[in-house]
C-alpha cells in the first residue's frame, strides 16, 4: 500500500469512487491509498492458498473469496483487500458495491512493502472484526506460514510452520494447508531452502 494518501473523503464518496475505478485503494480515516499491484510470486501463493482452501470448502457452508472482494472493520473504519478471505454462514455485506463485514479467516501474503503494517497496525485493526476466528500470513518467498487464532476468552494463540512437509491446520474452517501446496511451483524455492540450510 502507498504511503501517501492521494485526498481526503467521506466514506460515501470512497465507495462512490471505487465503483468506478479500475484500481483498488484502501480507505481509512477519511484518507485512500492506492494498492499497487502484486509480484508473480504474491500471487501464485494466493492463488495456492485459494485453490486448497476451496477444494475443501465445497461442500460446507463456508466461501473462499479472492483479493478483489472489500472488507470493511466496522469499528476502526478501515476498507482494505485483503488476499485471501472466507467467510462462514450468511455473509453480511454493504452497498454501494459488496463490501464484507463478517470474515471468519483472513490470509494475508507477506511482501518488503506490506509485512510491517500486516504484521502489526493491520492485525490490530483485524482483531476487532468480531467475526474473525484466525488470521494467517503466508510469506510469498519462502516456506513459512503463522496462524493466529482466536480462543473461547479473546486471547489470540500464535503457531508457525516452516518444512515444507509441515501441515497447518485451520480449525476455524475445518481445513488444512499442506506448505509444499502453498508454495507449488514457487520458483527458486528449492534453491533459497538449499542455501538456507547450509548458512545454518
């Protein structure tokens, strides 16, 4: 996400503007931020993770939905796009323009730009959508996946996984991830995990 806000509005006229824009933008505290767009890597993994998750999801009452699709944090007033996102049960969305408010799983692929503020402000304001049951992040270069997910009494629990043999499972969706599936056909990805286990 850019750094600078282009101009400030009213949430009315963000929503008004992105119906008609052919580029997605963030909104929040009255300010828009352009998103720029993805490396082949951050999308491929998105993709993976979309595709695994959907194939399990087909015969339950839960929706895999893709980058495209605006979710709303009702309570800080943010507007973003994250990669990947389900929802379970009826989905509760805004007009102008379908705009969720209700996620039960948000994946976010980690990239230089976007991993400090996916890590940190952003899970802040995710954490407050009353919904939401886990959130992953995935890094889009090498094998490793982080899960937080929320317990019965509000606490969040963190879990990560780095082999590619390893197997995250999602218990809010009743799914689970297989890494070698998240990153199938990642390029480089055999030679970075060679190097990086003779530096250790």
């Amino acid at each position: 996400m850019s750094l600078r806000p282009k101009t400030r509005l009213t949430i009315a006229e963000y929503l008004e503007m992105e119906l008609a824009s052919e580029e997605k933008h963030e909104f929040y505290d009255g300010e828009i931020y352009a998103m720029g767009g993805a490396s082949f890597s951050h999308a491929l993994v998105a993709g993976n993770v979309a595709r695994q998750l959907g194939a399990q999801l087909s015969r339950k009452p839960c929706r895999v939905l893709s980058s495209d699709l605006r979710v709303k944090v009702s309570r800080s007033g943010l507007y973003t796009y994250p990669d990947v996102v389900v929802v379970c049960g009826v989905p509760s969305l805004e007009q102008p323009g379908d705009t969720l408010s209700n996620p039960t799983l948000i994946v976010e692929v980690l990239s230089e730009s976007t991993e400090r503020k996916d890590r940190g402000w952003k899970f802040e304001q995710y954490r407050t959508i009353e919904s939401l049951v886990e959130y992953l992040l995935v890094s889009q270069d090498t094998p490793r996946l982080e899960l937080f997910s929320r317990e019965p009494d509000g606490r969040w629990i963190y879990a990560a996984e780095n082999r590619l043999e390893a197997v995250v499972l999602l218990g809010s969706i009743e799914c689970e991830l297989r890494l070698a599936d998240v990153y199938e056909k990642v390029e480089g990805l055999r030679e970075r995990l060679a190097s990086y286990e003779v530096s250790i």
